[in-house]
C-alpha cells in the first residue's frame, strides 16, 4: 500500500474525539457506517455480493462451485478418512483499488486470503463441507470464492466478510444424481434444472468478523483510513450468528492489556451478533422483493449501488 502520512495534529485530534465518543465522522466508537448489500450481481457466477459501507470500502465477491477430486494427499490414516468425505472451500483476495500499490497488496491479499481460508475450512466456518461430497474418497464440490476491492476507505476485513457471507447465501449449488452401477462403481450427473439446485448447507452459521483498533486506552469498530493510521494494534474476531467465537487474530506492532483484550472480545461477540441479524434481514428483504416482483410479472434487474433512488 502507498506510504500515507499523519500528522500529529490530526492524530491528537482524532484521539481526543475518541475520548470523548465522537468521531470525526460524528459517529460513536462503537457505530459501524452504515452497511449496504446486494447480492446476484454477477450472472455468471454460481453467487455473489457487493457489499459498501457508507461511501467507502466496497468489496464484490464472486461464488463458483466446480467438481474437483478429493484431496487426502500427504495426511495421516484417520484425517484422511474424514477428508474423503468432505468438500472444500478456496479463496482468492485480489486488491483493485488504487489505494493500494506494490508489494504491499500482495502482503495483503496473502493475509486475506489466509484469513478467510482457516476460519471457511473447518467446522468453525459454519459450512457443511460434508454436504459438499458427491462420491466419498473421489469427488466433491469445490468452492472458489473470489473477492475484488472496489474502493477502500478502512476496516477491508469486516467487509470482506460480510460480503462472503452473503454470496455464499445467494449461492446455488447444482443437485448430483448419483448412479450405483454395482460391484462398488458408481457414478453421477447434475441436474439442469435450476428448481433443484439448493444453498450451501450451513451458510447462516458462516462467521463474519467484527475488527476492533485500539488507539490510546480505548477501542473502535469500522476504522477510516486515518483512524487505522492511528491504531496501535487490532483485533479481529470472527463471530457467528450465535455468538460463537470462530476465532482471533492479532495484527499491529501494539500490544493489548489483558483486561482490555477481555472487554474487545466481548464487545465483538456482541456486536457481531447484531450485525448479523441486520444483515440477514437485508438478505431476506432483498429476497422478498425480488419474489414479489416474480409473483407480479415484473422485471427483476439488478442496479447496483449508484442507481438513483
């Protein structure tokens, strides 16, 4: 990312505002900018969603589901006895914005990437994989998620999530017919009919994540640019709709006292939980309308963010 300065007046400026629970924005510490969603913008992926908050970061995600073979290659008997019935999930965070430059979005596509590839392979990542097997030990579904940042303007990684969630609701995934052809052999084809084609078992338990800055004794959510220039240290906690913890991860060279950490953990399970009850009533609105519209014979168009309202 290109080298952006602060100066010390603007740091002070922002410190004091935090002291006193008012941003520069006139938002509270704890006020995320507010979140606009909108999924199936692109036809030829599988899912999809494009997620903004307020005039800021805005990160579109794409879903396609292809059949792979299992992977158990190089693991232990028992693991890979339950690779071999499992499905799995692959990611790719590729930066656009001109924000970021060099090196740099290649250090953070990594660390996108990776983040959102442990906290989606496991049962913590609230997907079915075994769900995504189609023929135990030689086929499953594979799931690539891939992730293009817009614009950016703070807090990418809570956007990212959100919007991954989401794609992952508006995700189809063909129905396979499987054909027992005796002696052990099997095989399958897929339906073409999109009537039978269904979500992804156990998208509603995907986490999202809720990134906490501490900046001086205190913490905020949904960071600007210049607040993130500010932050002593983050924390990222990924919560699901239950509230679960489905994992943590430290950034930043600060360090966070034990009695604070506790208190972040706690205002991110909270708020994530919130969170994810507003965004899945924007999914079922969204989904509402767009039946409505179906029942009354009228278009169904996708308009984007910028569409006048």
């Amino acid at each position: 990312m290109a080298p952006v300065l602060i100066s010390a007046l603007e740091a002070d400026y922002i410190l004091k505002g935090i002291d006193d629970n008012l941003r520069a924005d006139g938002r509270g510490r704890l006020d995320y900018r507010e979140v606009i969603l909108e999924t199936g913008l692109i036809t030829q992926a599988h899912g999809s969603a494009r997620c903004r908050l307020g005039e800021g970061t805005d990160v579109l995600v794409g879903v396609k589901v292809d059949i792979g073979t299992v992977d158990i290659d190089g693991t232990e008997e028992e693991v890979a006895t339950v690779k071999a019935k499992r499905g799995r999930v692959s990611r790719s965070s590729p930066i656009a914005s001109q924000q970021f430059a060099g090196r740099g979005a290649d250090d953070i596509n990594n660390e996108l990437t990776q983040m959102m590839s442990r906290v989606l392979n496991g049962p913590q990542g609230g997907l079915n994989l075994e769900k995504l097997c189609i023929i135990p030990g030689k086929a499953c579904w594979i799931v690539y998620i891939d992730a293009l940042v817009l614009d950016y303007a703070g807090n990418i990684v809570d956007t990212m999530f959100m919007t991954t969630r989401a794609a992952l609701y508006n995700t189809q995934v063909p129905k396979a017919i499987i054909h027992d052809l005796g002696d052990g052999e099997v095989e399958f084809d897929l339906s073409e009919d999109v009537e039978e084609w269904e979500r992804i078992e156990g998208w509603e338990h995907v986490p999202i994540s809720v990134t906490l800055n501490k900046i001086g004794s205190r913490h905020i959510v949904d960071a600007t640019p210049l607040e993130e220039l500010t932050t002593e240290a983050k924390l990222h906690v990924m919560v699901n709709r239950n509230g679960k913890i489905c994992g943590m991860q430290k950034s930043g060279s600060g360090s966070i006292e034990h009695s604070l950490l506790s208190e972040m953990v706690q205002t991110g399970r909270s708020l994530g939980q919130n969170l994810i009850v507003s965004l899945d009533k924007m999914l079922l609105q969204e989904e509402y309308d767009i039946n409505e519209k179906r029942i009354r014979n009228k278009p169904v168009e996708k308009l984007g963010f910028f569409a006048a309202t």
